[in-house]
C-alpha cells in the first residue's frame, strides 16, 4: 500500500515553519496547535511531525516511538485544558476526520481535540441535519 503524501499540505508548511501557529505542545514527534477557525473555546489540532496522510497511513507505518508520543500527547493536552474527566473536566471530543467521506481538508494526519462546550451529538447526515 502506498500512501501519496503531498508536502505542500498546510501543516506540512507549519511543521517547517513556512507559516505561523499558535503552538500548545512541541514534543519529539508532534506538535499541537489551536485550530484558525475553533469550533469550541479549545479546539487544539495534533499532528505527528513524520510525513503521514490520515490515521490509517500512521496507525500502519509509524514507529512505535512516534504512536506511543502522539498517544501522549493527545492526553496531555486533555489533561492541560482542564477537560479530561479524570481531572475535574467535564469531558471533550476527539475527531480524525479522513478522506472524502470524512471531510478531511487537510492531507497530513490530525486529530481534532474539541472542548469547553456542550457538543451535541456527533453526526450530521449530508443535509448538515443531525441523526
Ligand atoms: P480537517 O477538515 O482536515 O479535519 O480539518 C482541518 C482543520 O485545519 C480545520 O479545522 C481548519 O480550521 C484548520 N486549519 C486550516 N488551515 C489552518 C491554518 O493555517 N492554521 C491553523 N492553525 N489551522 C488551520
């Protein structure tokens, strides 16, 4: 299986500095950063600094260095805001949104870290009506 990575994705042209963000969390393999168009009042993005498309590309060929760090950091950041229940939070949503089904705009993997508000339910059907 071949992934086609192209590297002047946006976030590619974070991770190299090209464009500004405002950084949450740098660590060895990723790095998070507040969404441009937040959906919620925390709505912080986690990117694998390595070169993967969606979560199916990393989930298959990262290293485990590089799954165990993003893990971490996912959870770190829950924790950093104040949403993860186990620390008094009152919870948040993970999205990965991938493909053309999945409405994923950006082509480098991920995952949206949503919180600081009621959410709703999840899905919309494509009338943007919700099931
Ligand atoms: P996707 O639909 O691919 O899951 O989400 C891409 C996300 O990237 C969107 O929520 C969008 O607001 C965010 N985004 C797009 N361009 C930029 C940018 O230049 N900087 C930041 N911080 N976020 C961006």
């Amino acid at each position: 299986m071949a992934y086609a990575y192209d590297n002047q994705n946006i976030f590619a042209k974070i991770l190299r500095g090209e464009i500004p963000n405002s950084t949450v969390l740098e660590t060895e393999h990723c790095l998070a950063f507040r969404d441009i168009a937040p959906a919620a009042p925390d709505h912080i993005l986690v990117i694998p600094k390595g070169a993967y498309v969606n979560f199916d590309h990393f989930g298959n060929e990262a290293s485990d260095a590089e799954l165990l760090d993003f893990s971490r950091t996912v959870a770190r950041i829950a924790r950093d805001t104040g949403a993860a229940p186990d620390a008094g939070g009152q919870g948040y949503r993970l999205i990965a949104n991938t493909g053309r089904h999945g409405v994923q705009d950006v082509p480098h993997f991920h995952i949206h870290l949503i919180a600081g508000r009621q959410l709703g339910r999840m899905i919309q059907n494509e009338n943007g009506e919700k099931s």
